[in-house]
C-alpha cells in the first residue's frame, strides 16, 4: 500500500505536469519523423519488399536512440529534485524503506516511458490499416523497447541519486546510455585480451534479436540484469547516509562483487538460452493452384530430393515434397542421402545437395533449390505431350538493341522457365514461328504490314497474343490491333493519388475494374473467362507511363486506372513531372489500361485470343517484383495458353504486407500528417493546457 | 519516552554531536537550544531515524534505533528545518499521501486528515498547491504531515523560523495544546519559544549538552544577579553622595537615563545566598533615602536580566 501511495505520488508529478508532455512531443516528433522517412526510404529505395527487414528493423532501431535520448530527460528530476527541494529528508523519516521509494520511482519512470512508446503504436496501427503485415515481429520488438526502456530508467535513477542537480543527472545518464550503446561499434578493436568481453555487454547486440522478432531469454537475461545493476547500486547510494566512517571500500568491493554476478547470469543466460521466433511462417500449405495441377494428374509421378545427413535444410526440402505426396496418390516421394547412394544421384545427373527432381515416365526435370512453384510447374509441363513455347518478340530493328531489349525482361523469362516453359527470342522482324504464345515487348520500331499479316495468320493458326503496348509503338500495329478490338490510344495516364510515393510521377497504380471505386464507365462482358486474370489481384499492378486502350464492345477490361485519373498527349512534360490538367484538351479517367479479346477463328480451331496492356515497363525486371506485376503476366500467359482453370487460382508469390509493400502517394501525405503532425502536436498541447491550468491556478 | 545514552556523530572531521544524554518523559515538551551548528538537526535527524549515530544508543517510544529505526520512524512525527514539501501538490493531495503511508489503517485517513486539517487551520487552502501557500501556511502544512499519525513523539526543528508574529502566537498555542498528550521536542533560536510552550530546556554547545534545565528554573537565573538599579532626576554629584552611605551596596556606575534623568546601578558588597529577598530590602531603604531627601524615585528594585542574558551568559558568550 505504500509503495501504491508513493508511485500514485509519483505517476502524478509525472504526468500531473508539463515536462512529460513536452518530453512527450520531442520524442513523438522524432519518432514520427522516423516512422516516415524509413516508411519513405522503404517504398523508394527497398522496393517495398520484405517489410521486417527493410522496414520494422530499421525503425525499431531508430526508436531506440529516440528512447535513448529522452529517458534521461524522464528520470532526471526522480531523485535529483527532491534532494534539492529537500523533500528526501520527508521521505527517509518517513515510515518507508529506501527500496519502496526507488521501486515506486521506478515503477512511474518505467510507466511513462511505456506511455511514450505505446503511442508510437498508433501510426504503425494506421500502416496495418492500410496493408496488413503479421504483428508477431512487431509485438516482440516493443516487448525488447519496453526492456530497455526499464533499464535506461534504472541508470537514470542510479545517476540522479548521485547529483542533485537535474542536467549533470540528464547529461551523465545519456552519456552511460550512449557508452553501453557505443561498446560494439568496433568490434575489432577488442578482439584480443580482455577488452574481448566489452562488445557483449553492449545493449546494440541484445536489442537486435527484438528487431528481427527473435526473442531469446539471453537478451531478456542482460536487461534483467541491467535493470537489477541500477537498483542495486541506487539502493547502496540511498543506504550511504546511514554510512559510518568509511564504508566506500566494501562498497566498491560489493559492486563489483555484483558485476561478477550479472556476468555470471549473462553466461548463464547464454549457456541456457531459450529463442522464441515471432517472425511469421510461410503459410506450409499449397496452393490452390497447385492443388489443381495436382487433380489434374493423370499419370504416376515421382518425386525425389536429394538431401545430406544432418543438413538442417532437410527439413524444409522433405516438408515440401512430402506436401506434395499428401495432396495426391499419384506423386512418390523418395529421399535419397547423396553421401550413401553417389550412384543415385549420377543417374539423376545431381551435384548439389538439396536438389529435388521431378519424374514422369522417361521424362525429368531437376531443381538445384526446389519451391512450390517450380515443382507444380514441373508437374503441368511433364504432363503436356510438349512443353508450352513462349516467344518474346522485342520490337527495335537491329540485332544488339533487340538483345538489349530482352534482357530487361530477363525476370520474366526465368519465371516462364521456372513453371516449365520453353522461352526463346525472337529475330528482330521476324514472325511468331511454332510458338504457342508470342509477347510483344513494346511494338516499338517498324511493323509492316506483311509482319502484321504474319501475326494474323499464326493467330488464325490457333497463336495466342500478348502485346505489351508503350507509347509510340508503329502505327501499323495500332491500327490492327483496334481493327481486333483493343485500341492503344496516343496518350499517357496519369493518376496522383495511384502514383507510387517517391517513385516517378508518371507510375500509376492499376486495379481490376470492379475495384476501382465510382468506375461505371468500363463495362465488361459478363462471364468471361479473361476476367479472372486479374480479379484476384487486390494490390493492383504498377505501370509506368500507361497509355489507355480503347475497348472494342466485346472486350474484356482486364486493368483500369483510378476515377482521379486524367489523360495527356504531352507525354514530355508528364514524363518531367509538370503536367497538369488541361479542361480542353485532356480527359478524366478512369480508362482501361489492359484488354482482353477473343474471336473465332473458324475451322475448328479453338478462338484466337489476346491481350494488350498499354505498358511494357511493368513486365520489366526492375518493375517485375513490385506488387501483382508478375502474376498479372503469367495469369495472361496462363489464360493465354488455355490454363483457364488454373488462372484465378494462382498461388501469391509474395504475401502481402510483409513481402510486399505499396504506398501511394496520398498514403504518405497521412502518413506524414499523422505521425510528425497530429501526435506530436496533441502532446504539445496537453503540455500547453497543463502549463495555462497551472497559471490560473495560482 | 526518549531516552539518548553517549550518542556521538561526526561528519569527516566535524564532531557534530559528542556523547551527548538526556531523558525525556512521556508528554513533556522540550525545547532544544543552541548557537547555529550546535548540533541540534543532527540529534534530531538521529532520534527521526534519517541516519544512525556513530556511537551510544537512543530508545524512541519504546523502540531501540539501533533495532528497528523502521518503527521509530512510524512512531515519530517530523518537521525538518527547511519543512521540504513538494510545491507542486494540493494541501489535500499531500495530506492524503502522508495518512497512505503512515496510517496502517485505511478506514481512519479521512477522518485524521480531517482532524490534522482543522486542527492546523488549513480548510481554506485544502485545495490549492503547496508551492503557491504562504510561508505560513506551509509550515502549517508541515505540522500536518507530522502530526497525522498520532505519533508518540513530536519533532520539530526551528518551526517558528520565518513566521510572523501572529503566527508565532497561533503556532505556541497549537504546541502547548499538544503537551501532556504528546512527547515534544522542538528546536529554536528563540528564547521566547522555548520559554512559552517548554517544559524544559535542553542546551547544546559545540555538540555537547551543556545544561539540562527546567524552564521554571531558569526564570529564576533571571533575578539572581545581586544588582539593583535607581532611576531619579537631579545632580549625578549629589546622588552618588547620596548613595554612598549604603552599607551593604557599592555604586557601580551613575549614567544618563536617555531621558533627561539619571541611572544608578548598585551591587551587594556581599553577595547572598538569598539575594532577591535582601536587594528588595536594600532598594525599600534607598526608596525612604531618596523621598527623604526630596529625589522623585522612578523607578527602584533588583534588576531583571532577560532570558538571552541568561542563555549567553550560561553559554559563557558575551552580548
């Protein structure tokens, strides 16, 4: 009860009166400047991948410092003011221990600082609002600030018992805070003798496993022992007014009789650790469209990994055929140690452990690194009577630049190759030949009309088409793509609230047409198959400089621009960032972005089909990994090639939120009003109210 | 109820207090008095429990220190000499935080912090912060904290500093209310205090204790001084002939009064054991001497020292 009484006391000096709140604004001001740039530097220069590392780690150590620099500020006054007010002789004649007086102070420091980082929460509530990201990780990280919030309060309290002036308790505790931090910064220097030990009492290396999400009781152990360092020695400086004679000696002595002792626990923690990994699994269940081209099976298939004894891999690589195996009686799973059985490995033609291979019949394919998406694709093509043939057909006139032009699509190809497709390039002028998909990167340079006549006649073969549309392609293929019912139009989209934040002005953010919100104006013919290529697709797929395609009226609108978008033929100044809306010459949107179109052919041939997006930029390496771009193209491809039921049940490559971040640029205006603007300013102004009550008061 | 037995304590080099012993009885109010750096905080500070001696014992309410300097700390009620409160608190807040902790039984705070409230005369300020409180009404304040608890004893260090006199008055009648029921001990630089509301006094010198006194007792130090003071108008001539034919005093001086007469101081040639009975004796004779000679008497009789003049002499000071 009377620690209750005291920490009552305690909670009300702290947050009855201004200094916290106007603590409490520094600190959100940084913290909220922090949230945004890294959020800033996330979607720009990380690419929006991988939230945990490029993200959350970053923030959480930036967090950090902030913490670092203001709890001093909190504990500073604990003991120091009331040894200048004279308010501890109060306390010591008190009916009260020295431990409840610094277990209430503790209690309050520890509580306010908590206060502080529990509203740094609400921003990251706001992100998860907008892409929601598993809170395993993020619960760990505030769990380890919330640590080593108690034990920088515990050093500032020891500090402030020692002075009874606040700045040298402030300035001495950021000073300790700063030491313990700067410890593993070179980690060389101490390499040998007995500075070798420096580094690990270090708080940068035991708040880094928070960061990841990895609780480990070690870290828990250090700052445990941090905290139970400070209150000890705070307790022997309350205790030195009952000193008689010289008691500094044995003093000293019992310190680093306990110094001893935290090390102790700190090996002991080491020896005996424990490791709680909050960092969310991969969902270890296949997807529906593997499951799929599992029903499909019509023959027996075998499946073999190639592992190494006690090769912690293994796990993972067995788990993953092995889920194979449970989804269908036709798929044998075998697992063959390479060191015991050389001879197996030889005749599948093995070098690598790890190694997984896919059998049917005769036929194999083998995979260095094995997933989900490479075996399921093994399984598609060994179970076709040839594999699917893809051309990429580049669109400038000589060789070099059409050899340049491929290889920014070298990602897509490699994915088209992973799923068990035959991908070959095709000589600059030249026709579609055999291949049953042909994808025109661009359309860019000259198309005569007797190549235009080519592609017709591969189409009316049973060819399937895929064009992939910039401004400025040849007019000869403009004019015969609207003659089949998807009309690439001269100008270029620009949507600002779409835009990627950071990213080029002229990105663009396209979404399914039922998903864009007030969209009437893109109708679609109902029931068509084209349409789920996209319509599972929720984070969009980011163009770069889009221009709109004219659907012919039975065209299937497979991507849409926003309703804020608009239209502009000055594709130089959208390119430069400088456009702005023009009443009489440009056009409000929302447009079309990509088409889809099937015809019959006649002559008992299945219907010719196509689908133009008016961008090639999307389908590049640098463009590939950025939201559902690549499952946007090889859903094309697989509707293209006639996969229609295996389309919309495309497994996510990525998973959203975590692997996958966007942020537009409206996005970002509320990120940065939130977390630098509102909360701040809240704390300010309770300081502010707290300050003018105050003055009426007296 | 307070029992010291050789308590010392130093500071590095500093004696600050040298074997010093004393009693005092339940209910007493004693005053403790002393040159500044006397010792008087730090017998204090020892018998609240801030910090132990270096040697000697001391029983607080029945509690040894060196035992259980946790439980004289319940017993005993505290002013500190600076009375530090923490100005940013309400009177009520702060009365309320006090009964917290040192009334072990909650179903009692409201009404103690009612009684301390009344008692100190704190009604009208019950809501407003300490820091913006009068000197006055902090110290009142303080008395407040102290006496929540029903302590067995009651310490206050220098609790008149800095009051005016009014408040002085109010603050001597609140402590001599308090004795009989209470334990006392209050330190002050003011004999009047002491002289008031005491019981007792209790000198300290350099950290020794150098008289332990009952306050009745050194009332009468005032008069045991053997002199004797005339107040008349007229020639200092004639009047020092005049008294020269005493027998049994011896002129001193003769001076001017300030106010147009004269000022004669006379001694015992040989000072008596019942000294106030024979000075008035003498001074009854110089009155018949002075009406017969046709001097106005003003004033005549055994001159009384004030209590400072006791204490620095006792103190072997000089004014």
């Amino acid at each position: 009860m009377r620690v209750g009484a005291l920490l009552r006391k305690e909670l009300h000096a702290l947050f009855g009166q201004p200094l916290l709140y106007v603590v409490g604004a520094f600190f959100l001001l940084l913290a909220g400047y922090y949230f945004y740039t890294d959020l800033v530097f996330f979607v720009t220069f990380g690419f929006g991948e991988n939230i945990f590392e490029n993200f959350f780690q970053l923030l959480f150590v930036d967090l950090r410092l902030v913490l670092l620099l203001t709890v001093p500020l909190l504990t500073m006054r604990a003991f120091a003011e009331e040894k200048k007010l004279g308010t501890t002789e109060m306390l010591f004649t008190w009916p009260l221990r020295d431990g409840e007086i610094l277990a209430a102070k503790f209690l309050a420091c520890a509580l306010a600082a908590s206060a502080l980082l529990a509203v740094t929460v609400v921003p990251l509530l706001w992100l998860h609002r907008q892409q929601a990201y598993p809170p395993g990780p993020v619960a760990a990280a505030y769990l380890g600030l919330v640590l080593m919030a108690m034990s920088f309060v515990a050093i500032g309290l020891l500090l402030s018992s020692l002075t009874d002036n606040q700045v040298v308790a402030a300035m001495s505790t950021l000073g300790v805070l700063l030491l313990l931090w700067v410890l593993s910064w070179n980690e060389s220097a101490g390499e040998s003798g007995w500075l070798s030990w420096l580094p690990r009492l270090s708080m940068f290396d035991h708040f880094e496993g928070f960061a990841r999400g990895v609780v480990e009781t070690r870290d828990v152990v250090y700052f445990a022992c941090l905290v139970a360092f400070g209150a000890t020695a705070c307790l022997q400086v309350l205790g030195a007014r009952s000193w008689r004679g010289s008691r500094l000696a044995p003093t000293l002595v019992g310190l680093g009789g306990l110094l001893v002792a935290l090390g102790f626990a700190g090996a002991f923690g080491e020896r005996w650790n424990a490791r709680f990994d909050l960092t969310p699994e991969r969902r270890h269940t296949l997807s529906p469209h593997t499951r799929r081209i599992l029903e499909r099976l019509d023959a027996d298939v075998e499946i073999v990994a190639f592992v190494r004894s006690a090769d912690p891999a293994n796990a993972w690589t067995t788990g993953l055929v092995g889920r194979f195996a449970e989804a269908s009686p036709r798929v044998h799973v075998r697992t063959v140690d390479v060191n015991r059985n050389p001879a197996m490995a030889r005749r599948y033609g093995i070098d690598a452990y790890g190694a997984v291979v896919v059998a049917r019949g005769d036929r194999k394919r083998a995979f260095r690194q094995a997933n989900e998406e490479m075996i399921a694709g093994a399984l598609q093509d060994l179970g076709r009577a040839r594999p699917l043939s893809v051309a990429l057909v580049p669109d400038d006139l000589d060789a070099a630049g059409a050899l340049d032009r491929g290889r920014e699509f070298k990602a897509l190809a490699g994915s088209l190759v992973d799923q068990g497709d035959v991908v070959r390039m095709v000589a600059p002028g030249a026709g579609p030949g055999e291949a049953d998909v042909a994808v025109v990167l661009g359309g860019a340079g000259a198309w005569p009309m007797s190549r235009v006549a080519a592609f017709e006649a591969w189409l009316a073969r049973g060819g399937r088409l895929l064009v992939l549309a910039e401004a400025g392609s040849a007019p000869e293929l403009a004019a015969w793509l609207a003659r089949r019912g998807a009309d690439p139009q001269p100008e270029a989209v620009l949507d600002p609230d779409n835009r990627l934040h950071g990213g080029e002005g002229v990105s663009m953010r396209a979404f399914p047409p039922a998903q864009t919100s007030a969209d009437t104006a893109v109708p679609a013919p109902a029931g068509d198959s084209a349409r789920a290529v996209a319509s599972g697709l929720d984070q969009g797929v980011l163009l770069s400089l889009a221009r709109p395609i004219a659907p012919g009226p039975d065209a299937t609108t497979l991507l849409a621009s926003g309703s804020g978008s608009w239209a502009t033929r000055d594709l130089d100044r959208a390119q430069r960032g400088v456009a702005s809306f023009d009443t009489t010459v440009d056009a409000r949107g929302p447009f079309p972005v990509a088409v889809a179109q099937e015809w019959p052919v006649g002559n008992g041939s299945p219907a010719a089909r196509m689908i133009v997006v008016g961008d090639a930029d999307f389908a590049t390496d640098g463009f590939l990994d950025f939201l559902d771009n690549r499952d946007f193209l090889l859903n094309s491809i697989g509707w293209l090639a006639g996969d229609d039921d295996l389309v919309a049940l495309r497994g996510r490559r990525k998973e959203v939120g975590r692997e996958q971040f966007f942020l537009s640029a409206a996005q970002a205006r509320e990120a940065l009003a939130l977390a630098v603007g509102v909360l701040p300013l809240l704390s300010a102004l309770v300081a502010l109210a707290l300050v003018v009550r105050r003055r009426l008061a007296r | 109820m307070i029992e010291v037995h050789e308590i010392s304590k130093s500071f590095g080099p500093t004696r600050a207090l040298d074997a010093v012993s004393f009693t005092v009885a339940e209910g007493e109010v004693v005053g403790l008095l002393g040159p500044n750096g006397s010792g008087k905080t730090t017998l204090l500070r020892i018998l609240t429990g801030f910090f132990p001696p270096d040697a000697g014992q001391a029983t607080v309410a029945g509690v040894r220190l060196a035992d259980d300097p946790f439980e004289v700390r319940r017993r005993v009620g505290y002013l500190p000499e600076r009375n530090p409160l923490w100005p940013e608190m309400s009177v009520a807040r702060f009365l309320s935080l006090a009964a917290r902790i040192r009334i072990p039984d909650r179903s009692t705070h409201a009404e103690r912090i009612a009684a301390v409230t009344r008692e100190c005369g704190l009604e009208d300020v019950a809501g407003r912060a300490i820091g913006n409180l009068s000197k006055g009404y902090r110290q009142r304040v303080g008395i407040a904290q102290a006496m929540i608890g029903r302590p067995h004893v009651l310490v206050l260090d220098e609790p008149t500093a800095g009051l005016d006199p009014a408040q002085v008055l109010e603050l001597r009648h609140l402590v001599a209310g308090l004795g009989g029921r209470t334990t006392v001990v209050l330190s002050s630089h003011i004999l009047a205090d002491v002289a008031s509301v005491c019981d007792r006094v209790l000198i300290l010198q350099s950290g020794k204790l150098v008289l332990a006194e009952r306050v009745d007792a050194l009332r009468r130090e005032v008069v045991r001084s053997g002199e004797l003071v005339l107040r008349t108008r007229g020639a200092a001539g004639a009047l020092g002939t005049l008294l020269a034919g005493l027998s049994d005093l011896r002129v001193r001086g003769i001076e001017s009064d300030g106010r147009g007469g004269l000022l004669a101081r006379l001694v015992q040639v040989e000072p008596e054991a019942a000294a106030e009975l024979a000075l008035e004796e003498s001074a009854a004779e110089i009155a018949r001497r002075c009406v017969a000679g046709g001097w106005p008497v003003l004033e005549v009789g055994p001159r009384r020292r004030t209590l400072e003049d006791v204490f620095v002499e006792l103190l072997g000071g000089e004014r």
